[in-house]
C-alpha cells in the first residue's frame, strides 16, 4: 500500500480502456498505476509496491496470461484478475483454475460489478495482511498445487454457460470419466438420496442429485486428486473420508428439520464435503509445514487447527474460506468452512454453518475417516439439545453414516 491506500496496477495495450478505467476510480481512494503492456507492467512492479493487477488478456508480445503468470512467480502476494473480451473459454479457465488470476471478468465490463470485485480482493488482501506475507503467498500461489483435473474445468464452464447449458452436455462431461461417474451412480443410488438401486444410468444419476451437488462432488474428487499426490505422509484418504461423513451426517441432520426449505439437505451436504478444502490447499502449497503441524497435533494432542495456527499462524478454516470467495463459490460453502469449529460465531447460513459443525464433531466421534484432530472438537452444548442429539438418536446416527459411507 502507498500512504495506507491500496495500490492497484491496470495493464492493457489499448489506451482508450485505460482512460476508461481511469475514470471509473477517479474518485476511490485507491492508488492507480497503468500499463501499455506486460513488459511495462512489470517495470512498475519492480518499482511500486502493488497490492492488486487487473490484466486484459488479450495483448500483443505478452498476453495477459503470460504476464500474470510472470507476477503469480515473481510477486506471489499480489492478487490478479483476468479482463477477458474474447472467447477463449478453454484457455482462460484453465488460466484460472492454474492460478494464474483469482478471478475472470468480461469484456465489456459491468461498473459497478468490476468495482464490486476489486473491492472484495482488496479487503481479501486486509483480511490477510496481518498473517503476514506467508498467508498472502498461500492463498495467491495455487499454482503450487498441480492443476485441477480437466473434468472440473469442462463442467464448471458448462454449468456457467446459461445460454448453451443442458443435461445431456453434463452427461457427456461426467460419463468421460469413469471412476467420477461410477462415484455419482453410487451416491445416487444410496439411501441417502432416497434411491435403493433404481438409478442406473449417469444422466438420471445427475438429474437426481442435481448439478450443485454433482459439482461439489466433482470438485471434491478433484482436491483430493491432485492434493493427494504431494504431501507424504499425510492421510489424504482419511481426510476424504471424514468430509464424506461429514457431509452424510450433516444431510441426515437436515432431513429431520421439517421447518427448512427442501435446499437445505444439499446445502448442508455440499458445505460437509467441502468443509476441510483449506487443509488439503495448505498441505499442498506446504507439505513440509504440514508434516511439522501433523507432528506438532499428535505430540500435543490438539486440534489440527491449533497446531496450524502454530506453525502457520493461520488454520484450514481461514485458507479454505478464502479460497471459497476466490473461487466463487456459494456463500453459504464458505460460512461453513470458515465457522465449523465456531458455529456461534457465523452470521450468514448459521443452519448450514451449525449442521456442519455438529457433523463434523459426530463424524470424528464415529471414527469415520481421519480430521487430522488428536482429540475431538466440541459445539457448545445447547446446540446438541437444539437438534435433539439424544444418546438414542446419536446412534441411530452412527449406524445410517456408517451403512452410507
């Protein structure tokens, strides 16, 4: 930052954009920087302390993909957004997924929406600051992470594409691979979902669970994958295991709230399953740390939280949350991950944000999978008598959980 006020640098090789842009934040408190090209923008890198780069995508000699990839190397800390006006979709979700930007906007841009955007990566980038430059580092260099597999890139292009979008496309994406289409066939068929083996293909595999729920099950697999590979010695399928329970118990809970909405039991499935996302990116982006934390959990008996915020000064919580805005995903996804271990602390989808919680804490008692915890999480009481956790309910719990997973 420059005299406390963020500082935001603009690349395109137009100047009438960048006139336009000047004008759009004449009048924020920000300070503003612009370049004719990504050799230009990189001169004032190496001169001006820049919290935030915004990048047209297309530009002679160096597009923007290759100069924010070239800032992702150089300024890990530095957050990047794409302005893309043309129709590169496979290359510019790619770029994102990669980590090349955290986010990807249209050409011609909406005012208000670019503003809105920048706005977010800026308080982003305050809400990391005080963790120090590791933190910045973690949540901005995801190209430390193996790029997620081409599955999820073909299926959330699809799914963002309203105009195009149809069933038999996702199908077509889903039934390309088949360990992640014999996984929906599974989970549609379970008693979960209310089927007993009566779904037998993978479009009404799909049609049934609906596309939220297939894309964060997509998504899940995806992590784990590419996660998975990195960090010895850390027990990736015991964690991925501990997300599908929790994500099972979390749905078994919200089946019993009668006074819900019928969203609610997807919700708190998609927001179980992905509760723990930001340890499988921590351990990813640093596998040495993790070994230390998972040591450091073990030799201390604490929560896997606690021994992170040791050794990282961050938790899963924080990277995962913020990893969840970054991604764009759903809201109420990112409430749960960042107030599981802290449900009376939410503001927003405090009924998601309390399933979550509760499944997380019964998961860990039912031994289903492995947290990464060396004693087990608590919720405050009053939410157990809340959701009516009698012993007797508890184990009918278990044995359900236990039968699905």
């Amino acid at each position: 930052m420059t005299n406390g006020r963020p500082t935001i640098l603009f690349v395109d090789d137009e100047q009438s954009i960048l006139k336009a842009l000047r004008r759009l934040f004449l009048d924020e408190e920000y300070e503003l920087h612009f370049a004719g090209s990504g050799a230009e923008g990189l001169i004032i890198l190496q001169n001006e302390p820049i919290d935030l780069v915004v990048s047209d995508v297309r530009m002679p000699e160096m597009d923007g993909i290759e100069f924010l990839t070239r800032v992702k190397e150089l300024y890990p800390p530095i957050a990047r957004i794409l302005l893309s006006g043309y129709a590169e979709k496979s290359s510019v979700v790619k770029a994102l997924a990669e980590g090349c930007a955290q986010q990807v906007l249209a050409k011609p841009w909406d005012a208000e929406e670019l503003k809105e955007v920048i706005h977010d990566a800026l308080k982003q980038l305050g809400q990391q600051k005080p963790n120090g430059e590791p933190m910045q580092t973690l949540i901005n260099s995801l190209a430390h992470l193996p790029p997620l597999p081409r599955i999820y890139h073909e299926l959330r292009e699809c799914l963002a594409d309203r105009d195009n979008f149809t069933i038999d496309h996702v199908v077509k994406i889903v039934a390309g691979d088949a360990a992640t289409s014999a996984d929906l066939l599974r989970w549609a068929n379970s008693a979960l979902f209310g089927q007993r083996g009566k779904v037998d293909s993978v479009k009404r595999a799909i049609l049934l669970l609906g596309t939220d729920v297939v894309e964060s099950l997509v998504l899940s697999m995806a992590i784990g994958g590419s996660v998975g590979a990195l960090t010895k010695g850390f027990d990736h399928k015991g964690l991925q295991k501990h997300a599908m329970g929790c994500a099972i118990v979390a749905r078994l809970l919200a089946q019993d709230q009668t006074d819900a909405g019928p969203e609610l039991a997807d919700h708190a499935f998609i927001a179980g399953l992905l509760h723990d996302i930001g340890v499988l990116a921590g351990a990813g982006i640093f596998p040495e740390a993790y070994v230390r934390v998972g040591q450091l959990a073990e030799s201390g008996q604490l929560l896997l939280a606690e021994a992170e915020f040791e050794v990282l000064h961050t938790t899963h919580q924080e990277i995962g949350a913020i990893l969840a805005d970054w991604w764009t995903l759903p809201k109420f996804i990112a409430s749960a991950i960042r107030w599981h271990l802290a449900p009376e602390n939410a503001t927003e989808d405090k009924k998601v944000v309390e399933l979550v919680a509760l499944a997380n804490v019964l998961s860990c008692e039912f031994g289903l999978g492995v947290s990464g915890n060396h004693r087990d999480p608590v919720v405050p009481e009053d939410l157990r008598v809340r959701y009516g956790l009698t012993p007797e309910r508890i184990e009918e719990l278990r044995e359900k959980a236990s039968k699905a997973i």
